[in-house]
C-alpha cells in the first residue's frame, strides 16, 4: 500500500536532493563576513533574465557588517525551491540581493530583509526604501528579537514611514488566507533552539511571536513585520529531520501567502 505524500513532504524530498546536487554547491560562494565592502556581494545585481518573480533579497547597512546576509545564500535557494514546487510562478531560482539604494530595486515588487533589528540605514537607503514601498513595493521584514531590537527597528523604518503607524494583523486579514488558510500565529525558531531547544523557541525578551504592519493612507499593505520568529531559518532548514515540522510547514505557508499578497496588490 501506497501511503499518500503531502505537498510538504514532497517537498523535503525535494529539498534533499537539492542540497546534494552539483548545481546547489556550485553557483555562488558565501558572502564575506569581515570588514563593511564597498564591491558587490556574490550574486548582487539585477537578474536581466525575465521572470515574473523574484525574491529579492535588501542590502543594507547594520550595526554589524553583514546583518542582511543572515542566511544567505542557502535560505534564498531553498525557499525558492518551495515556491516553484508549490507554485505555478515563474520564479528566478537563484538569489538575488538588491541595495536598498538602487533605483532598479523599483522593478521587483517583492522585497524580504533579516535581522531588520540591527538596521542603521543611511540616508541614501531611507530615501530609496520611501521611494520604492510608496511605489508599490511591499517589504516583508523577519528575524529579530526582542525589545531592544523593536526599539532599533520601529526607530528606522519610523525615519523611512514616518506618517504611518505600526499596527498588529489580526488574522482575518487577507495576508493570513492567500494560498494557504493560516489560522495561528506560531513562533519559529532558529535551527539551534528548533532542533536543541526542547520547545524554547524564543531569544532575547522575545517571547511571543507578532506579525505587524503598515498600512497607507489607502489601507495598502507596504510592510509586514515578523517580530521574535524566524521564517529564513526554516526555509534553511527545513529539510533537518531534528527541525519541527510544525514550524518549518507554517513558514511555508506564511512566505508563498506573503508572496501572494505582494504580487497581487
């Protein structure tokens, strides 16, 4: 008897095999971590390959050199391996990081930034995030802890946003039921507390799990904010038989709902 795979299964199965295969380990080194670099990072640039998705990855300036490179490039690779077996979007497979300050970032409406708690934009990114959610760019921020990071982060994206106000999603909003129907908001963890934690998912003071927003004037959505969850660290490692399942399915859900949402408003 042939017992039934779920989508998600599938796509373990998949990501395994991803992560062994030659093309995985051949495309593009780490980023360095060391001193701030001025030359591009590898994969940066804008793809001139059509696709109608792209999950664009934002550089920026952190208090730590090499704060948006958290999991990069693994997550990026196997999130998109995700979308494109769950999806029919024709989406670029491969990373792709864009500086905040680049007027090409306009092109891609869908933009995802980590460890937004350490953020220290300069004026140039202010202005070209401003420029580029007021356009019609939808930000989608995760991975960061705490109250002292909150603090950092409502501070900066208060500099880019500063008419707007933060406000919780409660979950009848249209964010939560894109594809999949989310009916709870679940904290999930980084791969050390995920698999070692014995259920202690949090870090820092960040004990509960919040998705908040910004909404404009036309109650548009600009920006969605995962605070005291870790969406990239399931995506990464998702494919760990120690990871829980529970949290690395949510992640999914959550990512290819928010994909849907930035894609369709």
């Amino acid at each position: 008897m042939r017992l039934p795979i779920s989508p998600f299964g599938v796509l373990l199965v998949t990501l395994t095999a991803f992560l062994v295969s030659p093309e995985a380990e051949g495309r593009a080194p780490e980023p360095q971590r060391g001193p701030c670099r001025t030359q591009p990072y590898p994969g940066e640039g804008v793809s001139a390959i059509p696709h109608e998705y792209f999950y664009t990855r934002g550089i920026y300036q952190g208090t730590r050199c090499g704060n948006w490179t958290i999991d990069y490039p693994k997550s990026d690779r196997q999130f998109l391996v995700g979308v494109r077996r769950l999806t029919n979007l024709d989406a670029y497979e491969a990373e792709h990081p864009v500086r905040l300050d680049n007027p090409d970032l306009n092109r891609f409406p869908f933009l995802y930034m980590v460890e937004v708690g350490h953020a220290d934009f300069t004026e140039s990114e202010v202005a070209g995030l401003r420029r580029y959610l007021l356009a019609g760019g939808f930000l989608v921020a995760d991975d960061f802890w705490g109250s002292y990071e909150w603090a950092n982060w409502e501070y900066q994206i208060g500099r880019v946003l500063p008419e707007y106000k933060i406000v919780e999603l409660s979950l009848d909003n249209p964010i939560f039921h894109g594809m999949y129907d989310v009916k709870d908001i679940r904290q999930v963890p980084n791969v050390n507390n995920g698999c070692y934690g014995n259920g202690r998912y949090w870090e820092q003071d960040g004990y509960e799990p919040h998705v908040r927003g910004i909404f404009d004037d036309q109650h548009r959505l600009l920006v969605v904010i995962n605070w005291n969850s870790d969406l990239g660290d399931a995506w990464e490692w998702a494919e760990q038989p120690c990871y829980p399942l529970d949290r690395s399915t949510y992640a999914w859900e959550m990512g290819i709902n928010y994909i849907i949402y930035g894609m369709s408003h």
